[in-house]
C-alpha cells in the first residue's frame, strides 16, 4: 500500500501551469544580499528594530489599557508563557509533553527542545534528511504523525512569549526565544529535516518568527550577534520559501496560501532590499489571484471545509491588515471578497459560537494571540475581532465575545473598551449555493445541510462524502453533529472511515461511496455525485430545503437520492424525508451521528435522545431496522470522543419511486394542532413534485 501511495503522491505532483509571476532568484543570504546593493549590513539590521513593521506593534502603547480591560487575559498569556518557558505544549490531541532532546545536552538552563518527536507514540523522526530526499511513507517510523512535529515547528507559540514580554518587561521571555531560535537551527539547519519539508510550515513559522522578533526588539537582554544571527535565519526562510512553492500540483489550496502569506511578511521586513520588493510584488501579484481563484462567489473557501475556510479567513486577513500597516493596501476587489469570506463565516456559526464540523479540519492557523495554551481548536471568533480591525466592520466585535477587544489589538485595533460579552448568535437563514451549504438559525434552533461539490476544483483533498447531511441542535443542544476527520497520515482506516458516506448523517445505498476514493488517497476524491439545489424557502412557520444527488446512478440499478428538510421555526422540529428514483432492489443505510454526550435509546415511539435537561424523540418510518450502535466524534485534530450513532437498515425494492421520513423533536412539545404531522405529509408532497 505504502509504495502504491508513493506512486500516486508522484502522480499528483506533477507541474501545472500557474497565472502569478516566478519569484526571481535571489541572492544567497542576506550578507550577499546587502553587498550587493552596498548596503552597511549593521546599520540597516539597527534600523529595522527601531522602525516596527508588523502590526503587533500597535498594541504597545495600549499595554495599560489591556492590563485594566482585559486582565484575565493578560493572566492567561502571562501563565502560557510560563508552560511554554517550560517547554509543556499540548498539541493536535497530545495531551500533555516536554519534548526533550536525548540526544543535546543542555545549554546552561536551557534544555534543547527535540522537534522530531511524535509525543502520542514516542518515536522519533529521522534526522537532517536532505528536504528533497523525503519520503514519508519510507522514512517515518511506523505509523508516525508527521504534523505533530511539524505544529511544533510553526512556532506559533512565540508570539505568546512576545506577548508576555510585552506585559511583563520581563527579558527571561525574550532570550527564550533566542535560544529557541539558535536551538532550532541546529536541530533543523536549513534545507534539513523533516521541518523543511512542507514549505506551508515554513512560511507560518516565518511569519510567527517575524511577528515575535518585533515584539522583543527592545530587549536588554539580547545582543547585535543574535539580530544578526535572527535577521539571517527570516532571510533564509525566504528564499526557501520562494524556491519552494507549492503550486505545482493540479490546483493551488491553502499551502500556497500560506506559502505567499508567509513571504508578505518577510517581504515587508526586508523591504530595504532588493529582494524584499521583488518578494512584495510577487505576493502582491498572488494574493490577488487567490483570493479569485480560492473564494467562490458566496464567500465559501473552495476546498469544501468550513475549518480550512477558517484558517483561509485568516491568512487572507493577515494579508490584508500588513498591507494596511504599510500603507499601501491590496486591492478594493480583495478587501470586498474578504467581508465575504468573513460573512460567510459568521453565518455560518453553530449557535454555541463554534464551527459546525464540515470536511477535514486539522486546526491550522496563521498565528495564535489569544490562550494559545488553552484554545478551542472549534472556536473561530478571533477572525471576527481582526475583521473588525482590518475591515472596519465594528459589528463584528459582537461576534468576537469576550476576547474580541484583547484580540483586536495585537492586530493593531483601537484601544479595548470595556469588557463585552458575546450575545446570542443572530438569526440566519440563507443558501451558500456554490459551497452547498444551507443554514437555518434561529433562537438556539440551528441546522446546517451539506450538498456541495468536490471541492478545489475536483480534487477533493479536504471533502467528505457528506451530500444531503446535516448538522442539527435544538435551543442551544446539539443533537446530531458532523463527525469531523481525526487524523490524516498516521492512521489509513480511521482517515477513509471519518470522511466516509456512511459515517455521516445522511443515506448510503448498497454500501457505494458518494464520491469515489481509494484507501491510498488520503488527499483525494473523485467526483461522482453532482448535487443540485431544487428548493430553499423561508415562511413564517418553516424554513424548507431540497436537494439531490446522483451519486449512485453509476450503481448497475441506479437510483437517484432526493432528500427534503423542514425546520418548525417556533417549537424547532425537524422532519427529514428521502426520496429514491430508479429501480432494483437495494439495501440501505441511514445513520445519525449524535454529539458527545447525548444518551440514546429505544423506545416504542422511536429512539430517544436524552440531552441536559430534555428528552428528544427520533422518530423512523415503519419497514427499518433500528439500532444504536458506538460512534465516535473528533471536535478537533487527533481527538477522538465516544459518541452514540443510530442506524437504520433495510432492503426495498423500488420501481419508479420510493419514500421515507423522520422527524426529531423535543419529547415534550405539545403538537396539538399536529403540527408536526402537517410537516411531514407536506414535506413529502413537496419531494413528489
């Protein structure tokens, strides 16, 4: 299997053409770079420190006004840095570890850090493999997860460290991260290593580097020979991030993203030279093509994720507000697909706050400035408060809750007002049609249906086979729920199991995948089920949405899959009907994913759902067989939770059409008016036309 992947993974790389211009060869290191150019390499190394070019440095002169109006904040930045200091990190589902060296003494106090550990199986990674000689499926201890070294190697912790020294005037933060600095280098000399070998990873730990340095540049503690030695180290990291893009596979995602963020960042600090303007104006050039090429018309990221659309948010963002900074903003078509990329965001939200689980999700972010110890990998609402910043959409600031003014101003946002508190989620009720989304919220009552196309342009590497599913709460308690992605590499069966059909709240017919994919794919999907929209409608008593796919036309006796929902906007019911056209006989599979937490059993009525403090009823259609059976739910990376699945089976012969219904409700409502009944045979009437 591992050398048929290795084939594939040859197969996909293969150079396509891209409409951003090469970035020009540049000169080897920065002390050729300013020969070059007759520049005094010393003197213009002074001047970058004493001219602040990132936006962190606008949150230094508001450093009184943080410590008054957000001091629960200041205590949780100030008590990450401490762990961090310590060298405890908590990662993609590690729980908690000391990455020690075994292998490099320590350094006075200073214990080397070991950046090739897998902390959840104790292996190691190979050391100081040429980048281009990589082969993960090779080299890697068995079973390995790669991204764990490489989250470390992002350093998104050191802003953390800036920050607490920022706060604190305490030079102990700073010279941590020098000595993180020279520590990583000798464990990862440039072009060496497995953390080299991703250049998203590269640029995110260059634009964290570049943010931290900023904001320790006024440390005592640190000498001319480590401003040297750290100057050097980002001008590297450019230029391998330029003669390592990752845009020559079939279509661009959210690595070349990344890649073009990152050099942004460096570009501006090197702006002095040559090379920093080349960089400039090839990102520039770029980010303006992504943001067509990526962000689809209703605001949707392409790559079918609501979490990656999170991480894209952010770059894009981060993009966004340097440009600002430096007075030379991108485009007014950019920012204009930005507010949507925010919107769609925002309308999105599950009505705790958090993002619904569509896709993969692998908690990647630009850069961490709010509890980077204790965050909610789930939790998007910093890009609501940077929003705010960059785009001057004040009202967003109510999205970002709590946080919001603490997070605004590390991006360079006004001064914190008082203290604000998230209020309830708004009301949203509207159809994403090219992301194939839609989205009923209202008072607590949120549903969420999935029928989208296979994203990035058909290639699939962050889709699940999740056409005509949903994500259902009812008054604030999810109900049933995406059951998110787990893992990628590390783990074949789990990784094809979570992006599955039947794993997901929707109908499998004859055990066939919506999509096709092969157990060796990890990162791709073939189209196979075109999804189409037939109704979206909005009254005062129900919100209604039915779709189709034909995914499983191609089975010898094809059948199509139309699937109907209608929420009760008052009392937040939920009727589902399924409708299939075609003929033969066929087994079918429906199943439920519950959310963590949510005991589920079988009464004569249904199955009931027991959440905190009420019962719901599921209620199937006569002729299915129904169980419960266990389930599992990954909220974020590399967690996985017990949770409870309820399936339904049966054989049925179907000659023309076939129909069936569900509904879930609040075990208690009072349906007097049967209410409920008038849905479903309504319901059912609308998926016959």
């Amino acid at each position: 299997m591992l050398n048929l992947a290795k084939r594939i993974a040859r197969r996909l790389l293969r150079r396509a053409a891209v409409s951003t211009p090469i970035v020009p060869q540049s000169p080897e290191n920065l002390v050729q770079a300013a020969r070059e150019e007759g520049i005094d390499l010393a003197e213009r190394l002074v001047k970058l420190r004493r001219e602040p070019r990132l936006y962190v440095h606008g949150a230094e002169s508001r450093l009184a006004t943080l410590k008054v109006h957000c001091s629960r904040q200041v205590r949780d930045t100030l008590a990450g840095a401490e762990e961090i200091m310590d060298h405890r990190f908590d990662l993609l589902g590690s729980g908690p570890f000391q990455p020690v060296d075994p292998e490099r003494p320590a350094r006075g106090a200073y214990q080397p850090i070991d950046w090739y550990l897998d902390p959840i199986r104790g292996c190691r990674f190979p050391q100081k493999v040429p980048y281009k000689k990589w082969n993960l499926y090779e080299m890697r201890p068995p079973d390995a997860d790669i991204k764990l070294p490489w989250e470390l190697s992002r350093c998104q912790h050191w802003p953390t460290l800036g920050q607490a020294y920022l706060l604190s005037g305490d030079d102990r933060y700073a010279r941590e991260i020098a000595d993180q600095l020279h520590d990583f280098l000798e464990a990862n000399p440039v072009g060496l290593g497995i953390n080299w070998t991703c250049t998203m990873d590269v640029a995110i730990r260059a634009a964290n580097w570049a943010l931290a340095l900023e904001m320790v540049r006024n440390a005592d503690g640190l000498d001319e020979a480590f401003w040297r030695s750290a100057y050097e180290a980002l001008y590297a990291h450019g230029r391998f991030i330029a003669a390592n893009l990752e845009n020559h596979y079939e279509v661009t995602s959210n690595h070349f993203l990344s890649n073009v963020v990152g050099l942004f960042y460096l570009s501006t600090l090197f702006h002095d030279f040559a090379v920093g303007r080349e960089w400039d104006a090839f990102c520039r050039a770029a980010l303006e093509e992504e943001m067509r090429v990526q962000i689809l018309s209703d605001g949707a990221d392409y790559e079918s994720s609501i979490p990656y659309h999170r991480l894209v948010a952010e770059l894009f963002l981060g993009a966004a507000c340097l440009a600002e900074v430096r007075g030379e903003p991108l485009s007014a078509s950019y920012r204009d697909s930005l507010r949507r990329v925010v919107a769609f965001l925002a309308g999105v939200l599950r009505p705790d706050g958090l993002m619904p689980q569509v896709g993969d999700a692998d908690d990647g972010r630009l850069h961490i400035f709010t509890d980077f110890s204790g965050l909610n990998p789930q939790d998007p609402r910093h890009i609501f408060a940077s929003a705010a910043t960059v785009l001057q959409e004040q009202d967003w600031l109510e999205l970002a809750g709590d946080d919001g003014n603490w997070e605004a101003a590390w991006w360079g946002g006004a001064p914190p007002a008082e203290p604000r508190t998230q209020g309830q989620i708004p009301a949203n009720f509207q159809l994403y049609p090219e992301a194939g989304l839609a989205v009923m919220r209202e008072n607590g009552h949120y549903l969420l249906i999935t029928n989208g196309v296979v994203g990035t342009k058909g290639f699939g590497n962050h889709k699940h086979n999740d056409q005509l599913s949903f994500e259902y709460h009812h008054a604030g308690q999810a109900l049933l729920v995406d059951p998110g992605s787990y893992v990628y590499t590390s783990n074949f069966v789990a990784r094809n199991r979570f992006r599955s059909t039947c794993w997901h709240n929707t109908l499998t017919v004859d055990g066939v995948e919506q999509n096709e994919f092969r157990e060796e794919w990890l990162f791709r999907m073939f189209a196979k089920a075109t999804p189409q929209h037939h109704n979206y409608r909005v009254t005062t008593d129900y919100v209604q949405y039915i779709g189709s796919h034909d995914g499983y036309t191609r089975l010898s006796e094809p059948v199509e899959h139309h699937r109907g929902f209608r929420l009760l906007r008052e009392c937040g019911t939920l009727v589902i009907c399924d409708l299939l056209k075609g003929a033969g006989v066929h087994q079918l599979l429906w199943s439920f994913a519950c959310a963590p937490g949510i005991e589920v059993r079988k009464e004569e009525a249904g199955m009931l759902l027991r959440g905190k403090g009420r019962d719901y009823l599921l209620c199937f259609p006569a002729g299915v067989a129904v169980e419960v059976e266990e389930g599992s739910c990954s909220p974020s990376y590399g967690i996985e939770q017990s949770s409870q699945r309820i399936v339904c089976r049966t054989h049925h012969r179907i000659d023309g059409t076939a129909q069936w219904s569900f509904m879930l409700r609040p075990f208690d409502a009072d349906d007097s008016e049967g209410r409920a009944a008038k849905a479903v045979s309504e319901l059912a009437a609308a998926m016959e036309k």
